[in-house]
C-alpha cells in the first residue's frame, strides 16, 4: 500500500475533540462528518483527496469515539502519519481502513509539502529524505486492504 499526498501538519496530543468536534457526533452521513474533520482545531482545513496528516505525538487521544478515523476518512485524508498514536484511534484507525503508521517526521515536514508512505516496506518519504517507519503486521495491512475490519470479516478482498 503506497500513499502520496500534500501534508497537513499538526502537533502533539492531537485529541478526538478537535479532529470531529462532539457537536457532530449524531449525524450519520458519512459525508457531512468529513466536511468537520479537523474542524476544532484548524477550520480552514479543506484537503484535497489524498492528503496525508502528520502530526506528532500522541495523535487521536482523548476518547473512544470512532468517528474521529471516519472523519479524517472521509474527508479524503489518505494516510496519517504521527510519531505516535493513542491506542483507541490506532484500533479504531485500522477497524474503519484509515492508514495510519508511526514514523518521527513531523520536524521534518512543514504543511503542503509532499509525503510518500510506503506501508509495505516501512518507509515515509518527505523533504528529500526517507525514514523508517513501522511496519504494520500483515493481518491489519489486509484489514485496510478490505477496506476496514467490517468489510474484512465479510470477505471483502
């Protein structure tokens, strides 16, 4: 699985709150909940279908709630690359098939610039330089594969 994207950046302790503000949280058109993604925190975020989000530490902490992964999902964000992640949205990223992996690069990238993600081999690419990421086990590569852990156990592949 291979991503290339313009970067939004973001810091550390990115929490649930502002990546789909609680005042969205009932709405159940997919669609709608990706036009607030990021709202609480930057509302001049409109990205482009492919984008890539990388922030720092601890991204997505905050709570359980899976409509932060959709949101960003379906806000057209194809990848989110942070130097950690908060272990509900890591789960709740994999279970809805929005890629995620950790690599330290956040220092590296300033917002527009061009990230490549190369999950099967473990590498970002960004300013000119490559970085080792993780590496994601196969079972969840073929989690986002399918398209999240719904369509996965339904055979979708």
């Amino acid at each position: 699985m291979k991503f290339k994207g313009r970067a939004w950046k973001f810091g550390d302790n990115v929490d649930t709150d502002v990546i789909i503000p609680g005042k969205y949280l009932r709405t159940t058109d997919l669609k709608s909940l990706g036009e607030h993604a990021m709202e609480g925190i930057d509302a001049g975020f409109k990205p482009a279908p492919g984008d890539i989000i990388v922030a720092g530490k601890n991204f997505g902490c905050g709570s359980s709630r899976e409509q932060a992964p959709l949101a960003l999902k379906y806000a057209g964000i194809s990848c989110v690359v942070a130097r950690s992640f908060a272990r509900i949205f890591f789960r709740n990223a994999i279970n809805v098939g929005l890629p995620i992996v950790e690599a330290n690069i956040c220092d590296a990238v300033e917002s527009g610039d061009v990230v490549e993600v190369d999950l099967d081999n473990g590498i970002v690419k960004a300013g000119g330089r490559e970085y080792e990421s993780t590496r994601l086990p196969e079972f969840l590569q073929d989690i986002l594969k399918a398209g999240g852990l719904v369509a996965y156990r339904r055979g979708v592949r």
